[in-house]
C-alpha cells in the first residue's frame, strides 16, 4: 500500500480553480517556508525565488491566495498584516508588545473550544480569532536587564 500523494503547490493552485505562475508558487512556498511574514519579507522571499515581481503583483497574490484559503491573513491591532500557511485549524497567536514577534497558540483545549460562544446572537460560527499580547524571551530578558 502506497502513501497518499502529496499535491505539488502547483496542483494545489489549480485545484481552488487559480492559474499557476512561478510568481504564485513562489509566493505560496514563501509563506509557507516563514513564519508570520509581512508583505516586504514576502516580496523579497519571491524575488530570491524567481527574479523580480513588484510589490502590487505580491499584495494580488496574496489576496487570491488568502480568498481560495491556501494562505492565512492576521492583522494584530497596530500592525501590519502577515501571512502565514497554517490554515485548516482555529489555532491563536501571540504576539510580543516589543518586537512584533508572532508565535502560533492552539486552542486551550478541546476541539475548536472558541467557537462555543456564551451567545452566539443567531450567528453560526466558523472561526474565532484570539490574540494573546505579551512580551517574547528577548524582550522580557532586555526589559529586566534595562531595570537592574
């Protein structure tokens, strides 16, 4: 018995019915290889990759690919928006105060315990977005190393 295929980003392209070109791919393999990037980080990603692409040609991309559910969008208040390739779960982030350093939190516990609202006010519910603030290690060691 053989392992199921895994689909190449390619095939992952068309099957959400988008047009594969080296620049989605590369943008799509981007995301996935970092962790939380910003659109610059991006760009740059997709430039080592395949050459030039301007900025306006990544923000379409990253707008089809977070539209088709390949790529995930967080905008933590007072920051610019990442994108990260973890999608397909109700995972959370924390984010540090200091740096903008973003890390992944899975929900505390159960199956999706978020989407239990104490009142759902009539709404059917897919998706809750959690943001825990504080500071990183790096931070929270200068901060107390600045205090002393």
């Amino acid at each position: 018995m053989t392992a199921p295929k895994t689909p190449t980003t390619a095939e992952e392209l068309r099957g959400v019915g988008l047009r594969v070109t080296a620049a989605r791919v590369a943008l799509l393999e981007t995301v996935r290889d970092g962790d939380h990037l910003g659109v610059e980080a991006i760009a740059s990603g997709v430039r080592d990759r395949v050459g030039h692409v301007s900025l306006q040609a990544v923000y379409e991309a990253l707008h089809a690919l977070t539209a088709a559910g390949l790529v995930r969008r967080i905008e933590p208040a007072g920051s610019p928006a990442r994108f990260e390739g973890r999608i397909g779960d109700n995972h959370h982030h924390i984010v540090c105060r200091s740096c903008g350093a973003v890390a992944d939190v899975d929900c505390a516990v159960g199956h999706a315990p978020c989407l239990a609202a104490s009142d759902d006010h009539g709404f059917t519910i897919d998706e809750a977005e959690v943001i825990y603030w504080g500071l990183c290690p790096d931070c929270s060691t200068t901060r107390s190393s600045l205090a002393v």
